[in-house]
C-alpha cells in the first residue's frame, strides 16, 4: 500500500534500530491511545491516532469521519457490503485504514461489536532501512520525530511462561462431540479451540517484542483500538488484494511441533508430509479456498502454488499451499475478503455448518480467527488471519488456540496439537509490573 494520508511533511529518518524495536517504542510511548502495528515481509507500519474510525456492531454501523458528526445506521446484509459502503463514503481524497474484524461477523445470527478500523492521522512506515513518518497533523509529526531520534527504546521485561497444559478434559469431549456430529454426516471438518486465561496483567507492547523475536510470522501485528489490545503473530495470509485486482489466500492444515532439535524436526516433519489424516486436511482446505476464489475471480485466472510446501511457524510446522486469481470485473477487494472469511483453516467445511458448530460448541470467540486488516482507497487489502495471538481487555489477558477436527482425529491428538501452537506464544508473555 502506498502512503495515502495528507501531511504538511513527510520526514525521512535513516535509523539503525530494528523495525521491531521501532514499532515497540512508538506503540508503548503513550502518544497515540489507539494505533495498530502491522508487519509484512519487508514492511512495518504504525498507525497512530484517529482521523477516522469505523466501528460495525451486530445492529448499526457507526463512522466519524473528519468535518462530520458521528454517524450511525442500521445495516443488513453481509458485514463486507456495510464496510464497503462506509469506506466509499469517506470524505478524505486519500487514505488508509486498519483494524480488526471478529469471527462473529461470519455467523447467521451475529452479536456484539463485529468490527473496528480507524484511519490513522500519523503512518509510520520502515522498509528498507528507511523510516517514513506521514500524517495530518504537524504537532505529531514533530513528536514522533523527535521520539525516533532517542536513542532509548520501549523496556521489554521478562517473560511470565503460561502453562498451556490445563483444561484438557473439557476439550477433549467436545473433539468428541465434534466427530460424533462428523460421523453423523452434519459437516466434513471443524476447527475447535479453547481458551486459555492468563493469570496476571500482561504487558502487551514487551510481549508483542518477545513474542516476534521467536516466532516465523507471514504477518505480525500489536493493536490497541478502544481499549482493546490484542498482539499475534499470524501464521497465514486471509487474503492479499493489490490494487490491480490480483487475490492470493494461503491455507494452512496440518500440524506438527518444530523446534525440538534437527532430528526430532526431521522426523515430524516426515510425519506430517505422509500422515493421511493431516493430507487429507489441508487438501480439502485448499479445494475450499478455490471454489471460494472462483465466486468473484476469473474462474481461469484461479490457480495453486506451492502445494502442500511444510511452513515453520515458530513452535508448529504446517502444511502450506498458496491459492490466487483475478477479480472478477465489477468484484472489489471485500469481496474477496467476504468470500474468504473466515479463513477455512480456522471454520471448518462446508463454513456455515462449521460456523453454527463452533457456536454451540465454543463461547464467543471474538478476534480470534477473525481478521486483522489494513485496505486503502486504491483497492488495496491485506488481512492476517488471527491465530497464536493474545488479547487483553478490563485487566484481563488470554490466549486461545484450536485444532482441526476431521473423521479420523482421537482427541488426545488434537489437544496436544491446541498446546503445540499456544507454546508459540504461552512462553513469551511478558506480565505487567
């Protein structure tokens, strides 16, 4: 995405700090109370404060945009078409926005708050080696400005460990509720996950610091909008669309441990590439993200990459494929993104039956797998689906995981795999002090 905010300036800082510790000290600085981080390969941005904001609840969509009062409508349909119609409303010639989208969105009967972006009033952007600072507001720009100049950054405590190896029995029966309503013939798979409290006030900026420096995210991301803070680091892309209308999803089904020494590695690895109930997973993942690709792409243009290629994820090895396509002519990037959500790899197929089950069986799931998303006025999208992440919320923390439920999953299987991918963050929660 380009830079879209209008500014008085636009300084260019050459900086010897690692983007990481960048983004750490402007999240933590206590100059903007909602920004959002988000990293892809190459590229970190801050977006700090609010010129605009979106907010999508199950009843009424409500935007503030600059020079207007606060709005609020009801909306039916597809959440997708009310954030498309809101955003094409925007009375700015240029921007960017950033926020969240919550899994709830995806359900027939959808409650609570399903959505928040704002437009930021000040972008930070770090690519190669250099530090962008663009917004509306000069005062801003001066002070992130002279922030970036000290050489002291944001203190990264210690980690807290949580240990992720409690709540086993509850889980477990409801995998086996999951294949009971399989056998049953009422859906082919369904992601279940568990919740997972952490017992103290946590310290989201230092957590988001030690949690990057051990994980192999496709997307990271550290955010605070309204109070609600969530940091993650997003083991596979929901979907990318560039302004000339190109969508590529990346699914990833099937899971093994990483990181137990080359050996042991090896041998998983091995495991994973030929265990027919973790194949049969991720191919059945993959059909799914090509019929919903050919609903708004060029049904010839849809194609897939790297089939079945092993992805080292921190803690956890998956089976990974890429799928792509062209839009449709008259097809926007919501679209693309309402075809996808919620990603497949964290519903279950077919999704709506999927998404009625992890609504009887789990409690309200919120931001995870859901979506964390940036889109901008030319098209543009990008959207990290919300996997190994922690949210906190009113002095409360916790961590959440799941796994894939097929025909053939015992369920001591599937909650080692729910400890495997929480180990990606449990470790490196960083308490509050």
């Amino acid at each position: 995405m380009s830079t879209a905010l209008p500014n008085p300036a636009e300084p260019v800082v050459e900086h010897s700090s690692a983007p990481l510790a960048l983004m750490a000290r402007l999240a933590g600085s206590g100059l903007f109370s909602d920004y959002v981080v988000y990293e892809r390969p190459g590229s970190w941005t801050f977006a700090g404060g609010m010129l605009a904001e979106v907010v999508l609840d199950a009843d009424a969509v409500h935007a503030h945009w600059p020079g207007r009062a606060l709005t609020s409508r009801p909306w039916t349909g597809r959440p997708a078409d009310a954030l498309r119609e809101t955003f094409a409303d925007a009375p700015l010639p240029a921007w960017n926005a950033y926020g969240w989208i919550a899994f709830e969105s995806a359900a027939p009967r959808p409650t609570g708050r399903l959505a928040h972006l704002i437009v930021p009033r000040t972008e930070v952007r770090a690519e190669h080696g250099r530090v962008t600072v663009t917004g509306v507001d000069r005062t801003d720009i001066e002070q992130v400005t002279k922030l970036l100049a000290k050489p002291d950054g944001h203190p990264v405590g210690e980690p807290s460990p949580v240990d992720v190896r409690v709540g086993g029995d509850p889980y477990r029966a409801r995998v086996a509720e999951a294949v009971a309503d399989i056998h049953a013939g009422r859906y082919q798979k369904v992601i279940v996950s568990r919740r997972l409290d952490v017992p103290h006030p946590v310290d989201v900026v230092s957590t988001y610091v030690r949690g990057r420096e051990a994980n192999t995210p496709a997307r990271s991301f550290l955010l605070d909008l309204g109070g609600f803070q969530a940091t993650g680091f997003s083991p596979e892309v929901l979907a990318s669309v560039d302004p000339a209308g190109h969508v590529m999803t990346q699914p990833l089904a099937g899971t093994r441990a990483f990181g137990l020494g080359a050996d042991t590695d090896a041998r998983t690895r091995r495991d994973l590439e030929t265990d027919p109930k973790e194949i049969y997973e991720h191919a059945v993942s993959v059909r799914t993200s090509q019929e919903e690709l050919y609903r708004v792409c060029e049904r010839e243009s849809v194609r897939v990459t790297g089939f079945m290629t092993v992805k080292e994820r921190g803690t956890v090895q998956h089976l990974g494929s890429s799928v792509s396509g062209t839009l449709s002519p008259g097809r926007t990037a919501w679209d693309a993104l309402d075809a996808l959500f919620p990603g497949v790899t964290a519903s279950g197929i077919p999704k709506p039956e999927a998404i009625e089950a992890v609504t009887r069986l789990e409690e309200r799931r919120g931001l995870y797998s859901g979506a964390v998303v940036t889109v901008s006025h030319d098209g543009a999208l990008d959207s990290a689906l919300v996997l190994r992440a922690l949210y906190a919320e009113n002095g409360r923390a916790w961590l959440r995981a799941g796994a894939g439920i097929v025909s053939a999953s015992p369920p001591d299987r599937e909650y080692e795999e729910t400890c495997e991918k929480l180990s990606s963050i449990a470790p490196h929660v960083v308490a509050q002090t």
